[in-house]
C-alpha cells in the first residue's frame, strides 16, 4: 500500500552523466520499482526480460525488466525496474528501498537508514 511519494534520480549507472528526477510512490506491498519506460529509454536503459506481477485486484499484468540506478541525497545503488507503460505511476518498491539500504517509518512517512548487520 502506498502511503507517501518521494523524488529519487533515476540513472543508466553511477557515471552516468544523464539522470531523471522521478517522483515515486512508495510502495511497501510493491517488490521492484517501476519507472516510465519511455524516461527509462530516453536514459538508455534497455529490458532483458519480461515478468509477469499480480496487481492488488488480483489481475497479472506483464512488464519488462531492466536494471537502473536509484540515487537519493548523494548515496546510491543499482536494482532492477519495471519498463511502466501507459497509465502506470511510478512505484518505489522493496528491492531498490533495500539496496539503498533504505527503510520507511510508516508513522512519520518518511525513509530512514536501514540499521546494516553482519552475522
């Protein structure tokens, strides 16, 4: 369920001079982000394979995947992206919030440093 938004640089990789700023819904109950597959082309960013994802309704839907760069204040990391198409809204999923070593606070809505262990 998504319960607040947030801008994050999207990229082809970390030196990758061009960038979007994308404002994504953060989505808890989401796996993988989705991004604009028109913003993710226009970065370079190619798909290199297709999955299909139940929506909350029940329904699957199919989409493309590809790999992007997430950056938020500076820090910044890889994971995969959902190619969205028309009428789909961009969506911050579990994976890039993990590899951002990211974790939101669902009372302030906000996202916090993940507490990292080892062991």
């Amino acid at each position: 369920m998504g319960i607040t938004t947030q801008y994050l640089k999207v990229k082809e990789n970390r030196k990758a001079s061009g960038s979007e700023d994308v404002n994504f819904m953060i989505d808890s109950g989401a796996v993988y982000s989705l991004v604009p597959g028109e913003t993710l082309r226009q970065l370079g960013i190619e798909p290199y394979r297709e999955m299909t994802f139940v929506l909350a309704d029940g329904s699957k839907i199919s989409r493309r995947i590809g790999e992007a760069y997430f950056e938020l204040n500076g820090e910044g990391a890889t994971a995969p992206v959902i190619f969205g198409e028309k009428n789909d809204e961009p969506l911050l999923g579990a994976t890039t919030l993990e590899a951002l070593a990211l974790v939101l606070n669902p009372f302030t809505r906000t996202l916090h440093p993940m507490r990292m262990l080892l062991g």
